[in-house]
C-alpha cells in the first residue's frame, strides 16, 4: 500500500513537471507574440514624453518654432491611444473575418 501511494506521489509529481513545462513553452510563446504590440507602445510612450519634455526644455529658450508643427501633430495623435489601438483592434478584427470569408469561398466545394 505504501509502495502504490509512493507511485501516485511520483506519477502526480512527473505531471505536475510536465503541466509546468508545457506552460511555460506557452508563457513563452505568448512573450513573443506580445514583443511587437509592447515594442510599439514603448516606442509611442518614449515619444509622447520626449514631446512633453521638448516643450518644457524649450519653453523658456528660442528655437522651438521649426518643433511646433511636428510637436501638435504628435499631441493630437497621441491625445487618444485608446481610441487608436481601438480602431487598430477593430480593423484586424474585420481583416481575420474578410480572410475567413475569402478562404471559405475559395475552398473548393
């Protein structure tokens, strides 16, 4: 009796490795299938405060006037992220759904 609760406690434990492995393989593959999205957030937010700081810095100083095109454009893009990776979200959703309808009316019958 002993000897068959020492196997169950080995066999449980050999799943509990194997269970473990196979998600972090997943954990894994989740990372760097979010490396692209991250990427592009950490560039928009390196951005938004590079933005914020020229302003600040240049305030006080002359020189800034070339900037201030560039400087509205970028604050009025950047004003709603939200709504951007909205949009963006909602154009792939519509994008896997046009590739779905084309795959099935391409599929032979």
């Amino acid at each position: 009796m002993l000897d068959a609760a020492e196997r169950e406690l080995r066999q449980r434990q050999l799943m509990l490795r194997l269970r473990s492995a196979e998600l972090r393989a997943a954990l894994c593959e989740d990372v760097q299938a979010l490396q692209g999205p991250l990427g592009w957030a950490d560039r928009g937010w390196s951005l938004w405060m590079g933005l914020r700081r020229g302003l600040a810095g240049r305030a006080g100083g002359g020189g800034w006037w070339p900037r201030l095109g560039a400087l509205a454009l970028g604050l009025l893009a950047l004003r709603r992220p939200s709504r951007t990776l909205r949009w963006l979200s909602a154009g792939l959703a519509w994008w896997r759904l046009g590739r779905r309808l084309i795959d099935l009316l391409r599929r032979p019958r």
